[in-house]
C-alpha cells in the first residue's frame, strides 16, 4: 500500500523547558518518555477536547482529500506535575482512517 497522509499535527511546546528538542524527536519513540529522561519533565494531566468537522481547503491539500471531508479535530492542553503547560496540540484526523476509544474509570464520587 502506498503511503498516505492520515493526520496534521501541530505541538506547541515551551522552549525554555525544553533545550535542544529537534523535530527528529519526535518522529521516533515516545514523547513523554522523552520528556522524563532527557528533560525530567513528568506529565501528571491533559484536557482534550473532541470536534468531528470538515477539511477547509488547505487541509484537504495536505490530506490529499477532497474540501469538505470528514474529520475529527483533536485539541489537548497537558500539564506537569508542577502545574506548568508542557504541550497544547492540535491535530485533525481523516474521518476515514481513525477510530477513538474511551476507557472510563467511575468511583464512590462519580455521579
């Protein structure tokens, strides 16, 4: 099968928390792996939000989809452990090639 865009991904990331993380960082393992190791930086939480939506016409260029496709548009905003903003991400996904799943956790406070 021939290769073909599935996703924009686009991470805001601090720089001063972060020295000398290079865009082939993060092509290879896990982000948050790497940020532990390399700069002892410990996701604790992320809020995310979920949007189904279609392509404008440079998404649908860069998907090599037809404008008006379906999508899903994804925006999270991850905290440390500290309390500090370590990522907001926005990412739009081919309504086609992705499928979300949830896992729900309930305790003696959930309503």
């Amino acid at each position: 099968m021939e290769a073909e865009p599935i996703a924009i991904e686009r991470l805001e990331l601090p720089a001063a928390l972060m020295p000398g993380l290079r865009p082939a960082d993060m092509e290879t393992g896990n982000f948050y792996q790497l940020l532990r190791e390399r700069h002892d930086i410990h996701v604790a939480e992320a809020t995310q939000t979920l949007e189904p939506s279609v392509t404008d016409p440079e998404q649908a260029d860069l998907l090599d989809v037809p404008p008006y496709f379906p999508i899903m548009c994804v925006e999270r905003t991850t905290q440390d452990t500290a309390g500090r903003t370590i990522e907001h991400a926005r990412s739009v996904y081919r309504g086609d090639r992705y499928r979300i799943t949830s896992k729900l956790h309930f305790d003696h406070t959930s309503g």
